[in-house]
C-alpha cells in the first residue's frame, strides 16, 4: 500500500492526488478525513504522476492540507456469502440493519467478469410473475433482462414488489433469491420495501442495498454494482435463481453525469456522458444463464423517464442493450387502474422462447397475437370517436370498443396482492376474445378456437 498527502484539488465528488505514478484505473482507495473518519474511492483516470479518485460518500469535510489517501494495489472488491440473505446494507455495501458484519466466504471483484457469449444458455424458462399482462403478453424468461419504463408518481415500486413476492417458475422446487438494488429512492420506498418483504416473508431470502436520495450521489455509481456481485455469488456459486431488481437508473446516471461534468467531460445528449451505452452495458450485461451452471441471473431495472418522455437518453440507452421493456401508462394511471402497463409499447424478446406447450400452454402464442390486435384496433376507434363521435362506426367497430374498456378493466387491473396462474391469465383471456364472433379471431387456429372459444360470448 502507498499513502500519499498531495490532494492538491477538490471538484464535486472527485479529488486531485499528485505525486503519484502507479495507480491503476479502477484501484480501490482508502481516503482518511480530518475527523479521522475513512471513507472509500476508486481511481477513474491516470496521468503525468496526477491520480484523479472518486470519492464514495462525497468530500464536503475534506481539507486537502491534512487529508491523507491511501492506494491498496487492488480493485473494489466486496465479502460475500449465503449469510447476506435477510440482510439489509447501504449502497456502498455497509450493514444498515443494526446487524454486524457479514463474515465473506468469498471476496469478490464488484465490477464483475464477463460471461463469455459461447457459454451463455438461451433463456427460455417462463417466470410466472401471477401478473396477467406480464404473463399473458410480455412474458419474462429466466436469465432475461427486462426493464420497466415508468414515470414519476407511477406505482412502479409496487409493480416491483409485487413481481417480487409472486415470481415463480412452473413445476420446479428451486433455491431462488432476491437482490434489491436501490439507487437514489425516499425513505418512505425503502420503508415500504422493507415493510412489504418483512410482512410476506420474502426478507428470509432477500439482499437489500439500499442509497437514499440524500446519500450521496457519487456512492450510486457503485450500488448496482455490489448488488450484481451478490447476485452473481448466490447465482453461480451457490446454484441459486436470482432476481436482481435495480430502482432507480435514472438516479445511477445522474450521478455518471454528475461525474463527468466533474471530470470536464465533453457532454453528449443532454449532458450525459458519451460512454454511458457502455457503461450501462456493463450492468445490464451481468443477467444470464451460463451453460453448466444450475444458478441463474434475471434482471429487472426500473427506471423513470423525464417528462415521461420515450425517448430520453437513459430509456432510449436501455432499450438498444436490453431484451425489451414493459411501459407504464400515465393515462391508464389516471383511469385508476393497477398495473397500469400499456401492452402497445410493450415488448419481451425472449417471450418465444419461455411460452408453448409444456411450458405455458400451446395456444399462448396465438392468443397473445390475438389481444394485440384486437386491443390495438380497439384503441385506434377510441381514439376516432374522440374526435368525430360514434355515429358512424359499424356493429364490428363498436365490438372492438367494448373489447378495448374489458380489456383494461379486467385483463390489465388487478389488485395489489392478487397473483393470477397463467391457467387463470390464459382463460380470462379467452373469456374476453369470446365476445367476438369465430371468424374474427384470424390470429388463432381452429383447433384452438374449438377448444378454448366460449360460446354464446361472454
């Protein structure tokens, strides 16, 4: 280890050490405040005996006369073991729960290693999440990595706990887990979390890193991070299903950009930083499933958009690295209705792969292809009435606008601790498309319209 006492310079969440000349990016560092107090950094940038570190948990006490920094000769690495489950720890890996220290069994990297894509396994084990416009038309597979796009005020952290609670894969007595990663959320989510997982009992096979939005910001660079390593411990060393839910990305790459304003970065779209895409690949690529390992890793990222806006850097970013993404509707929220998820702008990639017989069923496919279509044509006479009234629209059009207000009022609303099987999805589903006549359902064979199709509507 070599300790230096040249802070020659403070900028935000970043300091300035001289003198110098062999740290190496990503090293781990050890930074002595006046109080006495030591708090961590990591090394972001090298150069001419300079050493610019990144402090976690911010540098408003820091006097650069007496402020000594100590570099370990290693990258951050956490302690991690079976025994964290039921635990509750602070974003930079801290017990917050009153509990002592976890005793590690393995110290690990935090930033991961990458998965060779030649040992990566196919996704396609379907995860009942007991909520039908997941189950039934965006299903999430094992191993997947499946962001919710959501807004402020949108009931986001309820669809999360309640996904968590419910995930289930068919058929199988497993040894699952749950990894919560919490980045920038009220005191009144993470009590609602903790509450929700202590009363369900889901606490018992739970990790928790919880950074508040009054901590600092620089240490939700690195939350996600131990919260991925924890998983990839329970995953792949202990032969564990893991969920990894991650809330929220929007607040992770404010701090990137915090830091990189910091850094004098020259910004890209909307002041974030050029290589954010690369930064978030580095977290979203950590699901999966590895040939010959019985463990796997899904990923559920919850993130805000601004304004509700598609488009936004840190959405639009998402959408290219992950395999699809479930849509939040603020109009379906105002309409009172729970999950409000928009199927329009839905999609799972992977949902082809974990649906068909001796998975789900073998009409999940058709039935699925059938809702959309018929939603889709419902909502495009919505919005034709809204404009010219509905006078004129014909017998079938009026069908399809029925078929659109039953769709969101039973199909999409479910209450907060009602978990429906994929039977139960799939039926209600059927009971839903029987109000229209056979010849209308073009999307769905024969074979399975005889055996599902409800006669006399419903």
């Amino acid at each position: 280890m070599r300790e230096f006492v040249s802070v020659v310079r403070v900028e935000g969440p970043l300091i300035a050490v001289e003198g110098v000349d062999d740290a190496s990016y990503g090293e781990l560092v050890d930074v002595r405040f006046p109080d006495g107090t030591v708090r961590r950094g990591e090394v972001l940038e090298t150069r001419r005996g300079l050493a610019i570190v990144q402090v976690f948990g911010g540098t408003s006490d820091l006097d650069t006369d007496i402020t000594s920094v100590r570099f370990t000769g290693s990258p951050m690495k956490i302690g991690v073991s079976r025994d964290m489950l039921g635990r509750i720890l602070s974003g930079g890996g801290e017990p917050a729960d009153g509990g002592g220290e976890v005793i590690p069994d393995v110290v690990m990297d935090v930033s991961g290693y990458s998965i060779n894509p030649f040992a990566r396994e196919y996704p396609q084990d379907f995860i009942e999440t007991g909520i039908s416009v997941i189950d039934g038309m965006n299903t999430l597979v094992r191993g997947q990595k499946l962001p919710v796009f959501s807004g402020s005020g949108m009931p986001h952290s309820h669809l999360a706990a309640q996904i968590a609670r419910q995930a289930r894969v068919l058929g199988e007595e497993e040894d699952f887990a749950l990894v919560f990663g919490a980045m920038g959320i009220t005191y009144e989510e993470a009590h609602y979390f903790e509450k929700e997982f202590r009363e369900t009992g889901a606490l018992e096979h739970t990790v928790l890193f919880v950074n508040h939005a009054d901590d600092p910001a620089i240490e939700r660079i690195i939350t996600p991070r131990l919260a991925l390593t924890a998983a990839e411990y329970l995953a792949f060393h202990e032969d564990m299903h893991v969920l990894v839910i991650l809330q929220d990305i929007t607040s992770y790459c404010e701090a990137l950009r915090e830091v990189s304003a910091a850094r004098e970065e020259i910004p890209a779209r909307r002041g974030y930083p050029g290589y954010m895409y690369t930064d978030l690949a580095s977290i979203y690529e950590r699901a999966g499933r590895i040939k010959g390992k019985k463990g796997s890793i899904t990923q559920l990222p919850i993130l805000t958009m601004p304004d509700d806006d598609i488009t936004h850097p840190v959405p639009d970013l998402t959408g290219y690295i992950t395999e699809g993404q479930i849509v939040l509707s603020r109009e379906l929220h105002r309409k009172g209705i729970y999950p409000p998820v928009d199927v329009l702008p839905c999609l799972s990639r992977l949902m082809k792969g974990g649906i068909g017989e001796g998975k789900t069923r073998g009409d999940h496919s058709s039935v699925n292809n059938q809702l959309y279509a018929s939603y889709a044509r419902g909502r495009r006479i919505q919005n034709l009435v809204a404009v010219i009234g509905d006078e004129s629209l014909s017998p079938a059009d009026r069908l399809y606008l029925t078929f659109a207000d039953r769709f969101e009022d039973e199909f999409v609303r479910q209450r907060h601790n009602e978990g429906r099987s994929i039977e139960e999805t799939l039926s209600l589903a059927w009971k839903l498309l029987s109000i229209f006549p056979k010849e209308e359902l073009k999307r769905i064979g024969e074979e399975d319209i005889e055996r599902y199709y409800i006669s006399g509507g419903a």
